[in-house]
C-alpha cells in the first residue's frame, strides 16, 4: 500500500468536504439574501459572499501546489507539508467562521429592517 498517496487522497477528501460545506452554506446565504434586495444591506451581503468565493478559491489552489509537493516529496518533507496542510485547513476553517458569522449578523439587520418597515 502506497502511504503517500493515501496521506494525500485523505488530506484531499478532507477539504473537499470542508469545501462542499462551505459551497453549501454559501448557498444557503444567498438563498435568504436574494428577496431582501430592497435592503440598503445587500451590498454588505454581495461582498461578504465574495470573500467566502475568493477565500475557498484560495485554499483551494494552496491546496493542490500543496498536493503537488507532497507527491515529489520525501519523508520528512511530507511531514512537513501535511502539518502545512492541516495548519492551512485550520485557518481556513476559521476565516470561513468568520464571515460565515458576518454573514448571519448582517442577514439579521436585514430582516430587522424590513419587520420595522412594515
């Protein structure tokens, strides 16, 4: 059995599933944020979710130059490389909780909004 390879397939099924998620609440947030666009808060809104979009695109290309030198690697390097991995997964997964909580809060000011409006 190839150990290598699998580090690298696991390391790689581990932040598609962060992606996936990450994909999925994104969705989510645009799904409530698409009929409050009478709100002075939308824009808040767009770019909050263009962070999500340019922060999960930049894990993911970390990823794979990652990925890559983990493959040409020896032993003690892809230590190395998988604590990189697991130290930029954290980050990420962090960051992402963040704005995942800027998205919430402003989504709430949103509604608030347009309940006082009536």
């Amino acid at each position: 059995m190839n150990f290598g390879g699998f580090l690298s397939l696991r390391c790689g099924a581990l932040a598609l599933c962060a992606l996936l998620g990450v994909t999925h609440s994104v969705r989510g947030a645009e799904a409530v944020a698409a009929p409050v666009k009478a709100s002075s808060g939308v824009p808040e809104m767009q770019r909050l979710l263009e962070q999500v979009k340019s922060q999960r695109d930049q894990m993911i290309s970390a990823h794979e130059s990652l990925a890559r030198e983990l493959r040409e690697a020896g032993e003690e390097q892809r230590k190395a490389i998988l604590e990189r991995m697991q130290e930029q997964k954290r980050e990420f997964e962090a960051a992402q909780s963040a704005l995942h909580k800027q998205i919430r809060e402003e989504q709430r000011r949103q509604r608030q909004s347009v309940t006082g409006k009536r």
